[in-house]
C-alpha cells in the first residue's frame, strides 16, 4: 500500500486521505504491521525522522477497523492550526454507523464522560474521566432479511436462537458528530446506551460477535465527512467519502422496518 492510493487532497499544508479498514494510524512497539506513519514517512521522505509533531503530521487518529477521512498536517505551522481547531471545535466530522437495535427518537445526543478501564486499552463511560459528547440521527431502521437470518442460525442450540432473534436482528444506521474526540469515543458512548456497533470485536457483547462476523465482516464504522478551515489559505473545506464496499454489502442484507 502507498498513500499516494488513499490521497483525496493534497496542498503544500495538509494532506487529506481516505484511510482503508485495517490500516494502523500510529506506530506501536507492540504491533510490526505497516502504519499510516510508515506510509507517510515513504511519501514525504522522512527517513528516521518523526515528522510534524513527531508523529509525520497526523492530527488526529481513526481506530484500525474504522476506515474514512483523516487530515496530515506537512508543515508545523498547519499542525498547530488544526490542533488549535480540534480544540475550540470548530471542525466538524461526521461518521455512518449501524448498530444493534431500534432507536425509538430521531436524534439525540450521548453526553458521559470517558476514561481509560483497566491496563489493556479500554475504555468507558466513568464519573471522573473526560467531558466527552456525541451527537447522533438516526437514518434508517433496519432489520436481517429473515430468509438469510434463518440460513446464518441453522445449527445454532435454541438458546442461541433465541438470544440473537431477540438481540441480533434489528438494528438502526446513524448518523454521528462527535464533538470531543475521546479515544474509541463513539463506540463507548454508543455501547453505553445499549445500541452496540455491529462486529465490534472489543465493546460488543460476545454473544453477538460471532454472528455479526458472519454478515458484517468488520466494525461498522466510518468516517464519512470532515469540515476545516484549510491552514495555508484560510478557505473551509469539505470532503465526503463514499461508504466502503464491504459495509455497503453488508447493508444490502437488510431491510428496512420503519413503521
């Protein structure tokens, strides 16, 4: 993989890409697979060194499994532009997400404060973490067709069956906004109020994660649309991205059940 694949913009003080599913953003000690960094550090020729803000330029980050829209800053003076932009939130990003259940309101917002749980990278709504808002409209209402349901859940013990009739069919496509950026932020706060992602491998319940792999091949998650003020011409900015063609796969094997 190149960046130069996943470029959607580029000017002499931002790159704007579109980051694949699987893709790692930053380097870790722990992991030896290719990172955004790596792939950054090859375009930009950077060598052994770190780059803008010692990590080649990258704002802000997108968890592996998400995939759309991530800014690189190519100039320190842009990188600090749009940190200072992250802050005051005044740039606006909006993700496509389905997860488990019906949502009975249109729209609404999930406003609990996030901190690490544990020593192994989780994370959860807690009293003391961090301020930490997302806001959300609902799209569509959507169920499993019941034909491919029937095929998926041949062989499951009744129990099982009964489990995921009642908790693995129905599901809702949102629309989110979150306007802090908390780590792994949407899908706590969504795990929060009961309406797990689908095949969301570390927040979602395990008794819905082998059936949601068997539809849904990874997390349903992405980042559609960014809106910034662009650091080197002072211009706002708007990118959209299509959703991948796995995730659009996905939903063509649901159908629709407003009411």
């Amino acid at each position: 993989m190149k960046l130069e694949d996943l470029v959607v913009y580029e000017d002499d003080s931002v790159i704007v890409i579109d980051k694949p599913s699987g893709l790692v953003v930053n380097r870790s000690e722990t992991s030896e697979d290719q990172t955004l960094q790596d792939l950054i550090s090859q375009y930009l020729n950077l060598g052994s060194d770190l780059g803008v803000g010692e990590r080649a330029g990258i704002v802000h980050r997108l968890d592996r499994e998400t995939s759309g829209l991530l800014i690189i800053a190519k100039a320190v003076s842009a990188f600090e532009n749009l940190q200072g932009q992250f802050k005051n939130r005044s740039i606006q990003k909006e993700y496509i997400a389905l997860v488990h259940g019906n949502i009975d309101k249109s729209e609404g917002v999930v406003d609990a404060p996030i901190g690490r749980i544990g020593s192994f990278g989780k994370f959860g709504v807690m009293e003391n973490g961090r301020e930490s808002k997302t806001f959300y409209k609902v799209d569509k209402q959507l169920a499993l067709d019941e034909e491919l349901f029937e095929k998926l859940v041949d062989g499951f013990n009744k129990n099982k069956i009964r489990y995921l009739s009642t908790h693995g069919r129905t599901f809702s496509l949102l629309t989110l906004m979150p306007k802090t950026g908390r780590t792994h932020q949407i899908r706590v706060h969504l795990k929060s109020i009961n309406k797990p992602l689908v095949s969301d491998k570390i927040y979602g319940p395990g008794r819905l994660l082998a059936f949601d792999l068997t539809w849904c091949p990874r997390l349903f998650l992405h980042a559609k649309s960014i809106e910034f003020i662009n650091p080197g011409t002072g211009k706002r900015m708007f990118f959209d991205s299509e959703l991948p063609e796995d995730l659009v796969a996905a939903l063509e094997q649901l159908e629709s059940s407003s009411q």
